[in-house]
C-alpha cells in the first residue's frame, strides 16, 4: 500500500474513547449530551484536563456569519457550564435554560465550554 494511503488510513481510524464520570464513552457523546447547529464544526469533546468529572467542548463557526449552537444536556449529572479559555479554567458561567445552551457564535469564531459534574 502506498504510503499515503497508510497516511490516509491512520487518519481515518476512529478516536479514542474519552472518560467522562468514570465510564469510558466514545466522543460523540450521545448519551451525555446533544448538539444542533448549522456551520459550525465540534473539533473536541473530551474530559477536562487533569480530571475526569466534566466535559470539555471545543466548537469552530466556519461561517462568514454568526451562528447560534444549542448544546441540550442530557446528563443529569452535568449540571453547570461555563466559556472558558483553552486552558479549560473556570470562565464565564453560561446559563443552562430546560437543560439547553445556547451559544452564539461569532464568524470563524473558536469557543470552548467547559460542562462540570456535579453530585446528585
């Protein structure tokens, strides 16, 4: 096989799976979470650094224009949110409306929401 076909190939493999809570979840994230949008690119949904009691979302607009993301939780677990820089540090809370977020996005804008657990 040519080389970049092998390139190809590795590219194409699916991504790891991401601990969230504890449990091993694949990062679409279906189970904790649900995500309408148009234009605009999820590039990461992963654990927070350092630990493992949250969900990090990193969202790219490729649009020329704003748009608007509604993140709907479906985790009862994950009960605040926050934008957040890349570090992933504590930023601004971001309201949380019948578990559903709406995030607007600004034109080629990239934004990262930081999804915390907490304890029930």
């Amino acid at each position: 096989m040519p080389r970049f076909a092998l390139a190809a190939a590795a590219l194409n493999q699916a991504p790891p799976a991401v601990t969230l809570a504890g449990t091993a979840r694949t990062p679409d994230f279906k189970r904790a979470i649900s995500i309408e949008g148009d234009g605009v690119e999820l590039l990461a949904a992963k654990a927070p650094f350092g630990d493992t009691e949250g969900l990090v979302l990193r969202f790219l607009n490729l649009k020329a224009t704003a748009a608007t993301v509604r993140i709907s939780i479906l985790d009862k677990h994950l009960a605040n949110a926050s934008e957040v820089l890349l570090t992933e540090l504590a930023g601004t809370p971001l309201p949380i409306d019948r578990g559903v977020i709406t995030l607007v996005i600004s034109s080629f804008e990239l934004k990262t929401i930081r999804l915390e657990r907490t304890e029930i």
